[in-house]
C-alpha cells in the first residue's frame, strides 16, 4: 500500500510468518527491494525507494505490518499483528550496519533482514518505539515481547 501525507510519501507492506519460522519475526524481519530506502554502502543489495521524493520534497516512510500465524489443521490461527516502522535511508549513519542481517538471498541480492530487535527505539525521540502490537490471540499475549524478540 502507497499513500501521501501532507509531508510525507507512507510505503506499508504486509509480511507473513509461520508461527515456527522464527527467521521471520523474531527480532527480524525480511525486507525487499521494494520496501525500503534504507541502504549501507558495504553491502550488495538494492533499495529502490527514495529516502525522499524530490519532486515533492517529502519524505519516504515504511511501515511493515507482520502478521504472526500457526496452521491448525482447518484454520489459521493468528498470533499477532505487529507494526513496525522502517528507518528512512537518512538514518544509516545513525543506525549504520546494527539494524542489518542477511537476506534470503545473503548480503547481495534483492533485500536484508531489518534486526528491529537491536534498536526497538527511535534514536533521535525519547522513549518512542518503532514496534507496535497490534493484536495477540489470549495464548502468547503474556510472552509477546519475548515471542517476537524483544525485551520488555
């Protein structure tokens, strides 16, 4: 989904995670191309967001929505509904290579993994996070931040 603010340009992508693949929520989360401006230099791969439309002089924000689920044998349970926001490539000299771990396709390729676990926070706003839960079914509710690896 793409949406404009009066300041800004919002990207948010649905993301989906098997309750037992933890590669894909705990602490991280897979992240493409598509999906961010965030970029380090010492590493291959692309980023095709802007960290700002120029032609607007607004800003690229992302957003991820990862929804955690298990297979029952005639459904799906969800688990939890997470919200995440995404640095804006302005931040890599704030963040630098702490929020980056390998991609599906290794450090070259096609994305990374955001580690939104090493820095859960905003850096530059006080006691402001960058996770939002969004929704948890009553069975992991009480071990939530430790599901999705986080400390409370």
């Amino acid at each position: 989904m793409f949406f404009e603010t009066y300041n800004a340009f919002v990207h948010i992508d649905i993301k989906t995670a098997k309750f037992d693949n933890h590669s894909d929520y705990k602490g991280k989360i897979p992240i493409g191309a598509n999906q961010t401006s965030y970029k380090i230099d010492d590493y291959g791969f692309k980023v095709n967001l802007p960290v700002e439309y120029s032609f607007e002089k607004k800003i690229c924000l992302t957003y991820l929505i990862n929804i955690i689920y298990d297979v029952k044998v005639d459904n799906i349970d969800i688990k939890a509904i997470i919200l995440i926001s995404v640095p804006n490539g302005k931040l890599s000299t704030v963040y630098k290579k702490s929020i980056i771990d390998v991609g599906k396709s290794g450090y070259s390729g096609k994305g990374f993994r955001y580690v939104f676990s090493k820095s859960p926070n905003f850096i530059s706003l006080k006691n402001s996070s960058r996770i939002r839960i969004i929704y948890t079914s009553k069975d992991v509710e009480k071990d939530i931040y430790e599901i999705i690896g986080l400390k409370k």
